[in-house]
C-alpha cells in the first residue's frame, strides 16, 4: 500500500492517479474526512483505525491520499481538536502498514518511506 | 548535544523523542529527567498527561514539573553523572512564558511585543542553562504554523514567539528532526 500525506491542495490526488495509472479503483481518496465522519457520527477511533486496517489488508495494489491537518494551533472547538489529534494517530498506522509514504509539497513527492 | 525534535499533533514525535534518547543513552534507568512543561487544564488537559505518562512508562524517566522559569531549574544529579533530558514540549513552555500574569493587557500590541522579547530571551537562556547540566538534551517542540488562520493579535505574538524559538533551537542544535507520521525526518545532522 501507498500512502500520500501532505496539506490540502497539494497535489495529492493527481500524484495518486498517476502511480494508479488513471485506474480510481486503487485509490482510497481523502481518508481524513472519512476520519472526521467517523468520530462525528460517534465513533470510537480504534473502530475506525480497525475498520481502515482491515480494508487495505492484503491490498498492495492501494493507493490512500490523506490531508495533514495538525499543523497548526490547537483548535478551541473539542470536536475539531478530536479529529485532528484522531486523524494524526491513525495515519500513524496507516504509514506503519504502507510499504512507501510520500509527502506532498506544491506538486512535488517527497518519499518518506520505502 | 543538543536535538531538537518537531512535528505535527498526533504525529509520534513525542514517542520517537523517548525512544531516541533511550536509544543514545544505552543506560539503565535512573539517570534519566523527563522536564514536563504543561499546566494540567481540565479534564482533557489531565487526559494527555495521563496518556504521555503511560507512553513513558518503564522508560527509566524522572519527572520534573516546570511550566515557566526554566533558567532556575536545577536537575537532580544521579550518582555523580550528568542526566540524559527530554523536554516536552516547548509549545507549552512558550505559552507560560508569555502569557505568564492573568490580567496583564495582552490585547496591547506595546505589552506583547515586550511580553515577547521577554519570553524569548527567557526560554533561551532557559535552553542553554539545560545543556550546562545535562548530557543531552531533546527538546520536543510543535509545528503550529501551517494552518493557514488568521488569529488575534495576542496569538499572532505567541506563533511569531514560537518560531523564533523553532529558528533559534535549529541554529543551536546538532540534530534537528522533523516527525511525520511516526516517520523521523532529518533536516539538520543524523540521521541517529
């Protein structure tokens, strides 16, 4: 599996076309909002994580884009603040399990790992 | 020596800050301070202390509290030899530093362009009295600058205080590293 990490607009999706060669089948997009979904609709986040985990096992052939979202102040509104810190540790795992992370930065691909 | 070590929320840099000194030391417990500089606000506030304990737990870690006047701390010296240091995390330490007097005009751009310098020059020194005593020090800082908000003046002051600390800290360290999922990237020296 591949990860690619970076802040919004960065390319990501594009990157993630190109290594699926156009095919959107192998790509699980934006895996942060379907954190944020996750912990709004009451989730607990090691469901979440589990559920993620499950779905990409045994999945080389996948391609996961995600937006880094803790770089900035700690939100006062409790939700957010829970998404972000939630969003991070589950990315944690997931580039734990990626056999390479990239991180975007304008367009360009920064391999972090592998 | 010193390493700096930053990285976003929920990033693992404070894990691979543990581990990293632990790994450096290859000594036993005991001769290792963990310099814990958050005020324990609230029930959540109570909740991340908790979590970080529980990560450093069997690490050999002594726990020193110090939320502000970092150049007045005096570390316990075990068995003779300087101790290996984490200070987590410089985020904290910065806030205490400048917004340190409840009902002080922090809405005041004179006051905390002041309160500023203050912090900064504090903070430092705080840093270099650290490494007169220890061994090495990993400080663990955060990356907070990216979001891309506007805030009001008196966080505006606490970012542009944070950064100068981050430059500051880059320019005097050894190693500096930046944590991105759990992954260490190095930008200055290592890799360790």
């Amino acid at each position: 599996m591949v990860l690619i990490i970076g802040g919004a607009y960065q390319g990501k999706g594009e990157f993630a076309l190109k290594l699926a060669d156009g095919d959107e089948d192998r790509i699980l997009f934006n895996v942060h909002d379907r954190i944020e979904a996750g912990l709004r609709a009451g989730r607990a986040r090691e469901e979440i994580e589990a559920e993620l985990l499950s779905e990409i096992s045994g999945r080389e052939e996948l391609i996961l884009t995600a937006d880094e979202v803790g770089c900035g102040i700690v939100p006062a509104d409790a939700v957010l603040r829970e998404c972000r810190e939630v969003t991070g540790r589950i990315l944690c795992a997931l580039a734990g399990e990626a056999g390479e992370v990239y991180r975007m930065v304008a367009g360009i691909p920064v391999k972090i790992k592998g | 020596m010193l390493i700096t070590v930053t990285g976003a929320s929920g990033s693992g840099k404070s894990e691979f800050a543990e581990d990293l000194l632990l790994r450096l030391d290859g000594d036993g417990p005991g001769n290792r301070i963990y310099v814990a500089t958050m005020e324990p606000f609230g029930e959540e506030g109570e909740r991340r202390i908790r979590r970080h304990r529980d990560l450093r737990r069997g690490k050999g870690f002594e726990t020193v509290e110090c939320c502000r006047d970092l150049k007045d701390l005096t570390l316990p010296v075990q068995r003779g030899r300087r101790p290996s240091v984490l200070l987590e995390c410089m985020s904290n330490l910065a806030a205490n530093e400048l917004y340190r007097e409840e009902g002080r005009p922090f809405e005041k751009e004179e006051f905390l362009r002041k309160a500023e310098e203050r912090a900064g020059r504090e903070i430092l020194a705080g840093i270099e009295r650290l490494l007169e005593q220890a061994e090495r020090l990993v400080v663990v800082t955060n990356e907070v600058f990216s979001d891309g908000i506007s805030y009001d003046a008196s966080t505006e002051r606490y970012l542009a205080l944070l950064g100068a600390v981050n430059r500051e800290l880059a320019v005097r360290s050894d190693v500096f590293v930046e944590v991105v999922c759990s992954i260490p990237l190095y930008l200055k020296g290592g890799p360790l």
